[in-house]
C-alpha cells in the first residue's frame, strides 16, 4: 500500500492534536512493524513542545501480504484498537501509550490511530524474573481495573464458550504431524471449553506476549505499555496471563510469576492451578490452528504442539 500523503497525514494529525498548531518535523517506517502500516512520527506543537508519536493504520489495505493471508477474517476490526484506546485505557491512566486521537473515515477505508511512542525495551529482550513478575502484578491490576468497563467497548472480542470451542478443529486440520494428539484433544474438549467459560471475565489484551509489551527499563519498578490491543477481548484474565507466562520460563519461573499475578488479587498460585493450564492449551490451540501454512516469525518461533502434550499429560486429558 502506499503511504498517505504529508498533506493528509498532517490534516489528521492538526485534527487529532487541535486546537493547538502543529508541525510536522519528520515521518519515517517504525522498525516494529509487524501486520499493519506504522509511522513514527516527530511533531512540534505552538507552544515548542515536541511529540514523539506512533502513527498506525488499521484498515484492512494497509496490511502486509502475510498478514492479511494469515490473520483469520473473522477476528479483523479495524475500529476495535481505536474503541480501546479511545474508552478503555485513556480513562484507566494505567501507563499504556497515551492516546493522541484517530480518523475514521469508512467511506474511504480510512481507520488511523495516532498514540504516543514509548521509549523502552520489549519484554522478551529483559532477562530478570522481577521484571516479569512486575508486569504480571500490573496485569493483575489492569484486569481489576477494567473488569466494569467492557461495556463501553462493544468491538472487544466475545471469548465465551463459541471461541474457545473453534480452535481444536481448526489446530487438527492445518497442522502436519499433530492429528492424532489434536483428535485425542477435540474429542475431550467439551470440558475444557465448559469450564473456560466459567472463568471470572475482563478486559483482556488478547495477546499478552512479551514481544507487546513495552518496558521503560529492564529492572523494576517500571513502566508497562503494551502495544498492539488488536485482539482485546472480553474473557478470562487468565489466558492474558497464560501468555504472559508462556515462552522462556520452565516451570519454577512460570510458577513464580503466576504467584505475582495472584498476590495482587489478594490470591495464591495454588487457587490459579488448573485454570491455568487450561488457558495455557486454549493458547497453544490457537496458534496452531490460526491459519493453513502460517508460522510466526523466528525470533517468536514457539512449539505449540509439544506444549499441548505436555499440557494434556498434566491435565489428564
């Protein structure tokens, strides 16, 4: 796609940022881009302010050939990043990138988030446990936080019972090698998705891996900013946990930072137990069954299907 022009992409920035004047310095590819087009974007306010801002297009066009081949359909919006930013986080003041304002405009396809650009590491780059364990405490946080404003964001993604029951049958057929561990699973899902379904509902970040999540240095105390609120859903706390967990830690460490999450909902690691291992398959499922022939880039290269065995064999599937 091509990129909009300084004349469009400055009319949206003065809308956004009035009724103070606005100049724009400098404009460039952000180098984490991922599936949408992001600007990082150099702006002088009236006052001799300077702005450093996040400049994302959200519409369907701007996104990469991959992406757009391997993103399910049914999970696109291109308004629910925007209702996030705009109804959640810029009323909750949780630390997230501030939020500049938007365009849409769909007539034209046009859906443009402006944000603040957050100086600082991502997570999976930061090696002490603490760090983790800090983050794991905001999570905590944010989810109490936002758990009585879903609301105010009808977009938010449902996942209920109709979600979780999509991705055994849909691992199954697009991953080679796994069929008869996936049926074995699909065959036995019915509880998992039951009690899924029965776990306690939030505001959840829908893709809380360390690659989202922006930290302003590498020991704590520090400030969290997660990016890329895309998938935000309504749905367990947990499986943003799950995610949060997953990757690096064995056990011990994934136990640890569980017990800071918990702790700061007045609970122990031992009341999460089984919960979690179920929204840590829920997971493993979904990226495996997230689209025919994709895989994930290779530095968040990760083995789902070993995870689910291992999984399984904990639960007693």
């Amino acid at each position: 796609m091509t990129a909009p022009a300084d004349s469009d992409l400055l009319a949206a920035v003065r809308a956004a940022l009035a009724p103070r004047a606005v100049r724009l310095i400098d404009r460039r590819p952000s180098e984490y881009r991922t599936s949408s087009a992001l600007e990082e974007l150099d702006i002088e306010v009236d006052d001799g302010e300077k702005l450093a801002l996040i400049f994302k297009d959200l519409s369907e066009r701007a996104l990469t050939p991959a992406a757009r081949a391997a993103k399910p359909g049914f999970l696109r919006d291109p308004l629910r990043e925007i209702e996030v930013y705009r109804e959640l986080l810029a009323p909750a003041q949780l630390g997230t990138p501030a939020f500049y304002g938007a365009e849409t405009d769909r007539a034209r396809g046009r859906y443009w988030l402006f944000v603040e650009r957050v100086t600082g590491l991502e997570l999976y780059q930061v090696e002490e446990r603490s760090t983790w364990e800090h983050v794991a405490r905001w999570l905590a946080r944010t989810h109490a936080r936002l758990e009585p404003c879903a609301g105010r964001a009808p977009r938010l993604l449902d996942q209920g019972a109709d979600y979780f029951r999509l991705w055994p049958e849909r691992a199954r057929r697009f991953t080679a090698g796994g069929t008869r561990l996936l049926a074995h699973i699909a065959g036995r899902y019915d509880s998992v998705v039951a009690r899924l379904a029965e776990l306690p509902r939030t505001v959840i970040h829908g893709e809380f891996y360390a690659s989202n999540v922006l930290v302003d240095s590498a020991a704590a105390p520090c400030r969290v900013a997660p990016v890329d609120w895309e998938q935000a859903a309504v749905g367990p706390g947990l499986i943003d946990l799950a995610a949060h967990a997953s990757g690096r830690w064995g056990q011990s460490d994934r136990l640890a930072i569980a017990a800071a999450y918990a702790d700061e909902l007045g609970l122990t690691v031992d009341d999460l137990g089984r919960d979690l291992e179920l929204c840590r398959l829920h997971l493993a499922l979904q990226w495996l069954g997230w689209a025919e022939g994709w895989s994930p880039p290779a530095e968040h290269a990760h083995d789902w299907l070993r995870e689910a065995e291992q999984i399984t064999d904990v639960l007693g599937l």
